[in-house]
C-alpha cells in the first residue's frame, strides 16, 4: 500500500495541472483581495488575517479553493484509470483493498490537506508580517479554521466518489463543479427567497458558514474607532460541523468502496 501511494504522489508531483491550480490556489487570496479594494499601493499593510477574515474574502476564496478539491481528489483517486495502471498493481501483487486504501489516503492528501494547509498559508504569512489587527479574536478565529478541515474532508470523500463511479478524473470533476454550482445557486436562492439559511447541509457551506461572520460593532481601541466582528464559536458549530462531516465521509467512502469492488476494471 505504501508503494502505491508513493507512486500516486510521484505521478501528482510530476502532473503540471496540478502545479498550475497550486500556484491559482495560492496567488488567490492576494488577488481577490486586491479587487475587493484591500490592497492598494499606500496602504498593503491592510492586509492583517482579521481583515481578510472580517471582510469576507476567505470565504469567496473557498469558492476557488473547492475547485482545488475537486482535481486533486479526482485525479488521485481516477487520474490514470484510462491508462489502466490498477491492472500493473494487481500483477505486483496487491489485493483490491490495498489500491483503495492507498488511493484514499493519496486522494486526502492531495485534496484536503494540501489545500487546507494552502487555505491557511495566507493567514500565517499576513500575520508574521502584519500582526493579527484588531477586527477579529484571533482564537476563535483558528478555531473556525480547524474546524474547517472536516467540511474539506467530506468534500474530497465526495469528488473521490463522483471520480471513482465515473472512472475518469475529468468527469469526477466536471460533476463535481456542477454539484458546486447547484449548491451554490440553490442555497442563495433559498435564502434570498424564503430566508432559509443551509449551514451543515453541504460541506460548502459548512466551510462558508465557519468563515464568514456577520454581526458587528463599532469598538473604541487605542484611540481609533474599529468595527469588531463576532467571531465567538458555540458547541452547536463544533459538533454539528464534525458530525455531519463524518457522517457523509463515511457514506461517500462506502459507496466508492462498493463499487470499487464490484466494478471489473480490466
């Protein structure tokens, strides 16, 4: 099994997609901040983690980051199905469980915790350079971010499933992105609409849920009239977050475990 995965990671390594969505992933978060009007020539120092949270920008960022998701675990999990290569790792002696397991594993790695770690790298970088700011608490703040990875867990279990029915990378992720879109224009429509807000539902808007706060108030602090935001986390968000998330993981696994099985890949 750990050959497996390390022939996946040295196959994504050497993939220049997935470079180019890593670079896009990256590089977001400073141009969408620059074109939401954070960022100009006087005043980069506006660009503190408790700006970018409080303004709303890392969760329209997601949005970006889900379509890492989806070509990373698409990729890892189907990326070389047309080639046939799980007939080669069946004549090197690995049963069917191993292949699932190590193209689970290498799928989770790729697509939850690499854009997970590439959804919080602006937020260290602009805080060694900038400090915290005064808009957001800054521990409940990471606290909502941990809790992200959950939703992104069950995102890439989900993009793993679409790849693994389908048996194509590029198809798993052109469902994945119309699922995207049906969830995003439902969801609005609903609240704009019926004032039905979806939190848990979905792991998009899980994730937008834990990264977006809108109550605030106006704070005297140092002198300097600031608009603080709320950004208090309560056992509702934890458990409801981290149950649903485990829940459907365990449910996309099974069904790509099921038909991983059944399904006659020669």
């Amino acid at each position: 099994m750990f050959n497996i995965i390390k022939s996946l990671n040295y196959s994504a390594r050497r993939d220049n997609v997935n470079w180019i969505t890593i670079i896009s992933l990256l590089s977001l978060p400073w141009f969408v901040s620059y074109l939401s009007g954070m960022l100009n020539a006087e005043s980069m120092n506006k660009l503190t983690p408790s700006v970018y949270f409080a303004s709303q920008n890392m969760a329209s960022v997601f949005l970006f980051m889900s379509i890492g998701i989806m070509i990373f675990a698409s990729k890892l999990m189907a990326g070389d199905a047309a080639d046939k290569t799980i007939n080669y790792e069946f004549m090197a002696g690995h049963s069917r469980n191993e292949i699932f397991v190590g193209r689970i594993i290498a799928g989770f790695l790729w697509g939850a915790l690499l854009v997970f770690i590439l959804m919080l790298l602006p937020i260290g970088l602009s805080d060694v350079i900038y400090g915290w700011g005064l808009e957001t608490n800054k521990s409940e703040v990471l606290i909502r971010c941990a809790l992200c990875i959950f939703p992104i867990i069950r995102l890439c279990a989900y993009n793993m499933m679409l790849a693994s029915l389908t048996r194509s990378a590029g198809k798993g992720i052109a469902l994945g992105y119309a699922t995207l879109m049906i969830v995003a224009i439902a969801t609005s429509s609903l609240e704009e609409f019926f004032n039905i807000v979806i939190k848990y539902s979905t792991g998009f808007t899980n994730v937008s849920y834990l990264l977006i706060s809108e109550n605030s108030k106006y704070e005297v602090i140092n002198g300097e009239t600031i608009s603080v935001f709320d950004t208090s986390v309560t056992g509702e968000m934890i458990w409801k977050t981290i149950a649903m998330s485990a829940i459907f993981t365990v449910i996309y696994l099974t069904v790509t475990y099921i038909n991983f099985k059944k399904t006659d890949r020669d």
